[in-house]
C-alpha cells in the first residue's frame, strides 16, 4: 500500500513511528506521536521533517520509511495557530454505518 504524499506547510497528525503501533509519550521526546506538526519539507516515505517541534526545534524529525500520520483537521490546525505550534490532536469521531460515535 502507497503511503499519502504530504505537500511542504501541510499540517499533520503523528500517528505511529516505527513497526506496528509505536507510539510515543510527549515526556521523553520532542516529537511525540497523536500531536499536529506542520511539514517543512514534503513527506514521501523517507522521513517526517517538520517546522517546529514541541521543544522548539527547526531541525528535527524521523527519518524512518515506518510512519503513519494523517491531514489534520481544520479544528486541528486552528489549535495549531492559537497554540503557535505543536499541540495534542483532537480525538476523531469513529463513523459506524453513518453514524459518529464518540
């Protein structure tokens, strides 16, 4: 399966880093997984490089082919904008037979 290509400025959400569902706590890391980030360079399947991460570094990111993430909601992106970076993704409604089940 083809993995989603992330223009550079799309803001994203972390989902997993590494083999199966590594996730990864924000105390410990500077890029911690189910936080929104803003892309400074295309994400193919090399890599996630982003803007600023949660320390405020303009240099980091993982270089590993074994990432999940997803677009971001507008929600999610304007919690970005007031927070001035990276801030914890909002939970996602699951939809079950056309329904939203939070």
């Amino acid at each position: 399966m083809k993995k989603e290509i992330f223009p550079a400025d799309a803001y994203i959400v972390l989902l997993t880093v590494g083999n199966g569902d590594g996730k990864i706590h924000p105390s410990g890391n500077s890029i911690p997984t189910d936080y929104v980030y803003q892309l400074r360079q295309p994400f193919r399947e090399d890599g996630v490089y982003i803007k600023l991460d949660t320390r405020g570094s303009k240099a980091n990111g993982y270089s590993t082919s074994n990432l999940t993430l997803r677009a971001a909601t507008e929600a999610e992106i304007a919690e970005y904008m007031k927070a001035n970076g990276p801030c914890p993704a909002l939970p996602t409604p699951k939809i079950i037979d056309n329904y939203q089940i939070y």
